[in-house]
C-alpha cells in the first residue's frame, strides 16, 4: 500500500510517499480501506515540531472515513465493508490504517464518506466545547478564537441552535471574517483588538464563554474578556507558547473558571465517553443542524501541498486528502 510519512522533522517537503505493507488489526482493533484522510493542524505540528510523535519514521493524521477491511480478535461490532469513520492517534495517511474499535464510528444514515471524514476529529471536540465542559446556558454569549476554522464553522452553528444570546469569532485575518459570519457568527473581530471590540459589543460586561485554541498572550487576553463567572475552555496551543499556568489571583476576583480538552487524550483515557459524545455530536450533522464545509481536497501524494496550505493560516473549513475510492 502507500502511505505518507516522514523521517525528520521539517518544511512540508519532508513527507514523502512510500510502498509498505499494509497493517494489520491486532486484538481490539479494525483494519479500514481509507476513502478520505482528515488534515489537522496537529500534523502540522507533528510534522514541524514531533508533537505527539513517539518515534521516526512517523505516518501522520488523526481521522479517516472509509470501510472496514479486517477485523481484529475481540471486535463484533463491525463487520467487512462497513462503512464507518475514525479517530486515531496517527496514521490516517495511508491506504490502510488501524484504528481502535472503540474509536470507530458508523457512518450515520445520509451521509457520504466524504463528509463522515470531516466527523472524528472536530464534531466531537466542537460538541464537548460548548456543551459537555462549556455548558453554555441559552441566552449567554460565547467568544471563539480560530472562528474560520473546522471546528470554529461548527461551534458557530451548536451555539445558535442551543439559543446563544451572542456569538463572538476572532480571526487572524481579514478575509476570514465573512466565512465565519456564515456560520452563526454576529459579530467577527480581529485577533489584535478582540478584547476591546468583545468589551464594547457587551457594554463592558465580558463574555459567559471563550474557547481558546491558541494559549499563550491570546489564552490570557480570552480570560480577561470574560464576564464575571465566565468559563474559559482551552484547546489547543498553537502558538507554541509555554504552557498557561492560571491560578487564585486569576480566578478569584470574578468567579472565572478555567477548563480544558484534548479529544485524542480523551479517546485514550475514557473511549467510552469520547463514543457517546460522538454520538451526539454526529446526530448534528445527520439532521441538518451542522454543516462543516470541506474547502480544499488533496490526493494522497499532494500532503505536503495540504500541510503548506494549512501552515499559511489562509484556509478556512476542513481540508481532507482523497485516498481511495
């Protein structure tokens, strides 16, 4: 089979696509005919930096829609052919990936492959957000960093269907601004003064709910935004900065909180919580209420071209790579 790996860290120029035999399921796990790959920003990052890499060669990617091509000991839950999606800890680039089965989703009724990759990794972690650690009340207000992005599309769209009074996005450029407002924002800020424009959008209150991706100056600039017992959810650190570190003097005067969440740490400390929060959260899309926008797709040779894309800070929505058939 092929597969896109590196054996360095570097430039995009590093992945390279190789001929290597075809994986195959151990005890628990599932062998999947990959129809679409997901690309994330965390293999950009692996790739650039070694986050979440264990060692060299390295297959990179997270979440691949296809159908079930082996089934390991142990696994009654699917069947050969199935069509399903999945979250993995890597190796989505490639014609043939292993998944845990408890990470194995069916695709719901209505949906093609080509949508169900858009699933794994963004519909869960937008859903666990806003729900599950954000616990968004109807009527507050909730600001997003990365308001374009994959899983900024979807948060847009959760909040205003749950009955957000307000929904604030915050965008590292311009062009990005009308992408997000199509999708449930109402007002769409730049990340340079988005603490001065959310204070005057509220009349000085603050935010009930920021989300951050990025950590760093941005993370603390999202907690001072928030309105007193505001919740501030982190997920992800994209800026590279030194981990956030938040405490008494913080938190104390206003009654904030600080929460956070990792959906590929969540899958392997409680795969049986990551598998009801997908649910609900693929439930969304299957009705209607979410549509998350695939803007660029890719053939397997082409990631590093996906991964120059992605690195830019340009793109909007999900990029996939389109595998097989």
């Amino acid at each position: 089979m092929r597969a896109v790996r590196f054996e360095r860290y570097g430039d995009p120029e590093v992945l390279s696509v190789v001929e290597t035999e075809a994986p195959e399921p151990g005890p628990g796990q599932v062998s999947i005919d990959v129809a679409f790959a997901g690309v994330n920003f965390a293999d950009v990052k692996a790739r650039a930096e070694g986050y979440r890499v264990p060692a060299l060669p390295f297959v990179p990617g997270l979440d691949v829609s296809g159908r079930i091509r082996a089934v390991g000991e142990g696994v009654t839950a699917f069947r050969i052919g199935q069509e399903v999606a999945a979250l993995m800890p890597h190796g989505a680039y490639a014609e043939v990936a292993v998944a845990d089965s408890a990470t194995v989703f069916p695709v719901p009724d209505g949906l093609d492959l080509r949508t169900a990759a858009t699933l794994p990794t963004v519909l869960p972690t937008a859903h666990a957000l806003l729900h599950e650690i954000g616990r968004l009340g109807k009527g507050e207000s909730v600001l997003v960093q990365g308001a374009a992005g994959g899983i900024g599309t979807v948060v847009g769209q959760l909040a205003k269907a749950a009955g957000a009074g307000a929904v604030y996005g915050v965008v590292s450029r311009p062009d990005k601004a009308d992408h997000a407002r199509t999708y449930g924002y109402d007002a769409v800020f730049s990340i340079d003064d988005f603490p001065e424009e959310v204070r005057r959008a509220t009349g000085g209150r603050g935010v009930d709910l920021a989300l951050d991706p990025v950590g760093g100056d941005t993370f603390r600039r999202s907690l001072d935004s928030l309105a007193a017992f505001g919740r501030l959810v982190s997920f992800g650190n994209a800026s590279a900065a030194d981990p956030w570190q938040v405490g008494q003097p913080e938190l104390y005067p206003m009654g904030r909180s600080v929460a956070g969440l990792s959906v590929l740490s969540l899958a392997q400390a409680a795969p049986e919580a990551l598998r009801d929060l997908a649910q609900r959260a693929f439930r969304t899309v299957a009705d209607g209420t979410v549509e998350l926008p695939v803007t660029a797709e890719f053939a397997l040779a082409d990631a590093a071209e996906a991964h120059r894309l992605l690195g830019s800070r340009t793109t909007t929505g999900k990029l996939l790579l389109r595998v097989g058939a």
